[in-house]
C-alpha cells in the first residue's frame, strides 16, 4: 500500500508539468467559459426561459458534445499521457529495477488516470453551477438562481465518470504496450465512432460495447417526471451499460497487471 | 558473494543471448564485465535486474534468490542501464527529487548527489537540455541515491568526455575504498576496466570466456622481450635461426616471449655479434588489450 501511496503521488509530480495534467483543469475552465461568454452575449435571447430550461440548455450544451467525443477522447488522451511519460522518457526498466511491487507502479497510474478523469469531470460541475450562478449576477435576467440542479448535474456526471471506464482500462493497457501514439489513437477513435454509431441507432447489445458507454449513459437518463409541482429529472445510476463497463474495467486491469508481470523490459 | 549466478542462460526467442554463465562478484569488488557490443553484457544485467525473467539457472545476489526476494534485494542496488532513464520535462533536480519521493530520500541527500556529480549548477536547468555526459552524470546520481550497497553500472562512460571519465572512475574507486561498495561495470573498452577493476569476466558470444582477478587475467598474459633494432626482419630471421621463437616483427621491434634474464643477455649479445644496432630492450607485458581480443576471438 505504501508503494502504490508513493507511486501515485510521483505520477502528480511528474505530470504536474504537461499537458495531460492541465488538459484536466483547462479543458472544462476553457469550455464552461466559453459557453458564459456565449450566454453573456445572448442573454437578451434567454431572458424570458424558465429557469430549468435555462440551465438544461447550459448544461446540455457541454453534455451534447460529452457523450459522443469529448469524453471518450480525453479518456483516450489521458490513457497515452499517463504512459507516454514513461515510454519518452525510457524509464519503465528504472521504474521496474526500484524496490516497488510492479502491481503498485500499474495500478498508482491506473488509478492517476482516473483520478485526473474524475478531477475533469468534477470540473466541469463545478464550473458548470458556477458559471451559471454568476450569469445570474452579471445578468439578472437570466434567472438561473430560481432552480437547483446541482444533484442532478453531480448524478449525471458521476454516471458518465463511470461509463468512461471501460475505454479507460482499454485505452491504459494499449498504451501502455504501445509506446507510440497513432496506433492507441487510432483505434480508441476508430472505436469511438463505431460506438456512437450503434449508440445512435439504438443497436440492442450496444450496452457491451465500452465505447457506446458514454453516449448511452446520457442517452438513457433523463427521465421526466413530474413529481409534485417541480418537474424532476430522475438518473438511473447502475444502468446495464454501467455495470458491463465495470466489468470490463476490472477484467481488463487483472488481465494488464498479469501483462506487466510477466512483461521483459527490452 | 555479492552476486552469484549458476547455469544462467537465456533466449530471445530461438535465439540463446546468455549461455549458462557462473558468474562470481565479490564483496567489495569492482567487477569488470567486458565484451564486445552484442556479448550479451546487457542482457546479464537485465536478468540480475529482474527486468527479463531468468529462464534457466539461478541468480543469487547478497546470497537471496533473485525472484523471491525481489523487493528487499533491489533496495539495496543502484543501476544505470544504456541511456540513463530521465524525465526530460524535469529539470535535474526535480528528476532526484522525483526519485527520493519514491524512495523516501531524505530531500537534502538530492543536494549531496549533485554536488557530487557536479550538477548543481545545472540542476534547475530541463534535464531535456542536458548533454550526454551531464545525463550521464544524472543517470549515476539517480542511482547512488539511496546509498545502495551494490552498484550496477552498464556502460557508464559512455558518451562522457576524458576527464568525466577520470571522475567516474575517481568516484567509482573512493565508493568501493571508503563505503565498501561493490560495484558491477560492464564496458566494451578494455583500457578503461584495466584501471579500477579488482575482478574481471569477460564474455562473449553469450560465453564467460574468462572471470577471475585482474592480477590472474594478468598472469595470464606472457610477458615479451621486445627488442628496438635497426633492422627488425633480417634481426627475427637471425633469432629464429638460432631457434629463438619470434612471436612478432613489426618495422621498429622485434617480440620474442621472455623465460629468464639471461635469455635476454644471450638475444642481446647474439644480436651485437652479428653487427645488429639494438636501441634498446625490455621485457613487457602483453598488453590487456591484445590480451582480450585473443580471448575473445579464440572463442
């Protein structure tokens, strides 16, 4: 446990100086900014929407694109940074020579990718609630302080930080093999596409299938109801499509760990 | 022994790299692991490291089996393997930094390691920027960090220039003489084992071809009276009529294998007889390197 400890906090202070790192931090700042810019600039358009339409159009603005490519991309990207650090570098035989289990070394940079997923994700919460809170000062006609969404939002983007599991293990362990770039790009995009496709036309076992997992999970949710005066927007977590990406992941994560093991640092 | 190996052989696919080595390192030792590129120098070093799974034979290092003990047997070695591993987006220091925060360094032992290898004017500098021997230097720091009782160094001077050499070497020989490491070093270059080695293994082929101290590879080597004169062919032909065996002719010497001082006396004299100018003569030793390339090409 002490090693996986260290381990994990080496992998913040090697990345805390690339891209991949910040990536996690500047990609949910850069688009939530954007979209207040954009409502900033339009807010005459928006002045008379009711409060909950007003923050599903804000919110759905940056889920649209969620589902179908920016998360499955920057789980790809996160899945090559995490390993290209070591590949460029030519560290994985020095990583391998210290008196550190090797299943500390893996799962420390398993689990910092997840972490650096999750981080992104609770970003984009929080600067999603904060955004639209201080449109509400800036521009008191856009009332998005007269209706709470933060729970839901929460729900709705920890079921998508599940959903990316499943690509996220797929994606580690390639990269982890391939010390390049192209080839874990490529078919983590080539998958993706295939994914959104058989999400979008509703293929019946494309519940199996780890790359549709971030479309369905936003696909599947919103369910309103009406329950008593506000209306409600109800999130199945544990829908089946999550539960076949946890397995996956935790297949996928033994299955790479034996991979490490008996793996020869040429 | 500090590292101790038996019947260790392994293949890259039908390929055998290593051949059933024995080696035998030592405490206290400078090791000197010689071969030519491609002897399997790196290969060996890799098993001892864990970093290839042994397929056959056994490795011992501090008297522990190597794959049981992998742990408490790695802490106490530093290695530098090819290149030196180092985080180019980093800056010297933050790459000791980086590696004491995993090996729970004390933080002021950074300081230590790069003042001794003379980095600390450099060391908020990208490690990306460095120059080879700087790296090198680094690689050596990196692994020194932890105060390890065994060194394994493959090919350390590598890309350094003449005086990182004598610094290598100068630090490697105080690290043995006042802290009583033990240090593995594998090298292509003969000359530079020939100056700090204690015991010498020199492989080839995947082969041990030879492995003992420096002063048996020496007794190894037949000492030669070479003889300066002014005309060396007509001199060896001379010699070798008079069944003295000539072992080399060159334009300016002469080499005939040494037995006694007085063999010297008589080759000299013989030589005056016959109104040959001898500049000089001396007894030498063959010189390690021819010695090395005898071994290895014999093989």
């Amino acid at each position: 446990m002490k090693g996986f400890i260290l381990s994990f906090r080496s992998e913040f202070f090697k990345s805390r100086k690339t891209l991949g790192f910040w990536a996690a931090i500047l990609l949910p700042l850069l688009i939530c900014l954007l979209l207040f810019v954009g409502f900033y600039t339009k807010s005459e358009r928006l002045a008379g929407m009711p409060p909950m339409l007003l923050w599903i159009q804000f919110a759905g603005a940056i889920l649209a694109v969620m589902g179908s490519l920016l998360l499955p991309m920057f789980v790809i990207f996160i899945a090559y940074s995490v390993n290209s650090i070591e590949h460029k570098a030519d560290t994985w035989k020095s990583l391998f020579t210290l008196p550190i289990s090797r299943l500390s070394v893996y799962a420390a940079k398993y689990f910092y990718a997840l972490f650096l997923i999750f981080l992104c994700l609770a970003l984009f919460v929080l600067f999603t609630i904060g955004f639209g809170n201080l449109l509400s000062l800036v521009k008191p006609e856009l009332r998005f302080d007269n209706y709470h969404m933060e729970d839901t939002l929460a729900k709705l983007y920890f079921k998508l930080f599940l959903s990316s599991l499943g690509i996220l293990s797929i994606q580690f362990l390639l990269s982890l093999l391939w010390s390049d770039f192209l080839k874990p790009m490529g078919v983590g995009f080539f998958a993706t596409i295939v994914g959104v496709i058989t999400a979008s036309k509703s293929w019946e076992y494309c519940y199996l299938f780890p790359y549709a997992h971030p479309m369905l999970a936003l696909k599947l949710m919103p369910h309103n109801t009406t329950k008593g005066d506000n209306p409600q927007i109800v999130i199945d977590l544990f829908t089946k499509d999550i539960l076949v990406g946890i397995t996956v992941s935790a297949l996928v994560f033994i299955g790479g760990y034996f991979i490490v093991l008996k793996k020869s640092v040429k | 022994m500090v590292i101790r190996t038996e019947g260790l052989s392994f293949n890259f696919g039908s390929q055998q790299v290593v051949k059933s080595l024995n080696l035998q390192v030592p405490e206290g030792s400078i090791y000197g692991f010689l071969g030519p590129n491609g002897a399997g120098k790196t290969t060996t070093i890799k098993l001892l490291l864990n970093l290839l799974k042994t397929q056959h034979g056994s490795i011992h290092i501090f008297e522990q089996e190597l794959q049981k003990n992998r742990i408490s047997i790695l802490s106490q070695i530093g290695a530098l393997i090819e290149q030196p591993a180092i985080y180019q987006h980093l800056s010297g220091k933050e790459n000791l930094l980086n590696r004491a925060l995993l090996l729970q360094v004390p933080v002021k032992r950074v300081d230590e390691m790069l003042d001794l290898v003379h980095l600390s004017n450099a060391a908020n500098k990208k490690a990306g920027q460095y120059s080879l021997g700087m790296k090198q230097r680094l690689g050596i720091a990196l692994a020194l960090l932890t105060d390890p009782k065994l060194l394994i160094l493959d090919e350390p001077t590598n890309g350094l220039d003449p005086n990182g050499i004598i610094e290598v070497r100068e630090l490697l020989l105080k690290l043995v003489s006042q802290h009583r490491k033990t240090v593995f070093i594998s090298s292509h270059l003969l000359a530079e084992i020939e100056r700090m080695a204690t015991h010498v293994g020199i492989i080839d082929g995947g082969q041990l071809l030879f492995q003992g101290s420096i002063t048996e590879l020496e007794a190894l080597s037949q000492p030669l009276i070479r003889i300066e004169a002014d005309n060396t062919v007509d001199a060896a032909n001379l010699l070798k009529r008079k069944n003295y065996p000539v072992a080399d002719v060159t334009d300016e010497y002469v080499y005939v294998p040494y037995t006694s001082k007085k063999q010297m006396g008589d080759i000299n004299a013989l030589l005056i007889q016959n109104e040959y100018v001898v500049f000089s003569i001396s007894k030498q030793q063959k010189d390690l390197e021819k010695l090395f390339l005898s071994i290895t090409q014999n093989a």
